[in-house]
C-alpha cells in the first residue's frame, strides 16, 4: 500500500472520530448528562469528560498535516494557500468552503465548545455535514 493511501485512510478515521466524537456529545451526551440526577453528578461527569479532552483535539492534530499532505498531492502548497492562489482552481471554491468551516469549527470549539450554546451547537453541526459534503465535491467533482 502506498504513503498516499496510508495517510488518505488516516485523515479519513481522524475525520470520522473528530466529527463523530462533536456529534455524539452535541446530539446524545450532552442532553443527557442534562437529565442525570443528582445534578452535582452531572457536573462531575461533564467535568471528568472535558478534563479527559476526548477524541476531537487529538484527532485534529493528526487532521492538519495529513490535511496539508493531501493538499500538497493535489498541487496546493502552503504558500496557494496563504496567497489564495488555489481559488483559481476548478476545486478552489469548495476547498476554500471546506478550509472555512474547519476554521469556524476549531473557533468554536477553542470558545463555546464547552458552554451552553445551543444554537451555536446546531451551526457547528452544520458545519461539519457541510465539510463532509465539501469533502466528497473535491475528490469526486460536481458531477
């Protein structure tokens, strides 16, 4: 098996567990904990679960390079990316959707992720789907 189809299977599980993870917690986790009784019991497991960090971050540190990896097979180098110059590309406008919403997502996460923000939870679901969607755009096209 090649390095490229390595480093493909090992964005796509870190994917998997760093949105999966997101949504287990916004969807199911989360509201439960909300129904756990005594509530001092709830917090501790919140607190227990936040300290332990779970899968997202881990997952995103392994997203990033092979993210930049994939890119770079693709011919988009770090410097396309800082100067913009991939948007000139067929794949531009997705990748650059993609990009964004990964940003609002690590945003998110760094400052609501661990607070009551219901609305916010719901666009940062959102977000991922629409990454997800993104995704299949760049390696299959439109059509």
């Amino acid at each position: 098996m090649s390095l490229h189809r390595i480093l493909v299977a090992v964005h796509l599980v870190a994917m998997a567990l760093w949105i999966g993870h997101m949504l287990v917690w916004s969807i199911f986790a989360g509201p439960a904990l909300k129904r756990v009784e005594p509530e001092g019991t709830a917090a501790f497991l919140r607190e227990r679960m936040v300290y332990l960090g779970g899968l997202g971050w881990p997952a995103l540190a392994v997203l990033v390079p092979t993210g930049l990896y994939l890119l770079g097979q693709r011919g988009i180098g770090t410097g396309d990316l800082l100067t913009l110059a991939f948007l000139d590309r067929p794949d531009g406008g997705p990748i650059a959707l993609k990009l964004a919403l990964v940003l609002w997502m690590i945003l998110y996460q760094s400052i609501w992720g661990h607070r009551p923000a219901p609305i916010a939870n719901w666009v940062n679901i959102a977000a991922a789907l629409l990454v997800l969607g993104c995704s299949v755009v760049i390696v299959r096209g439109w059509a």
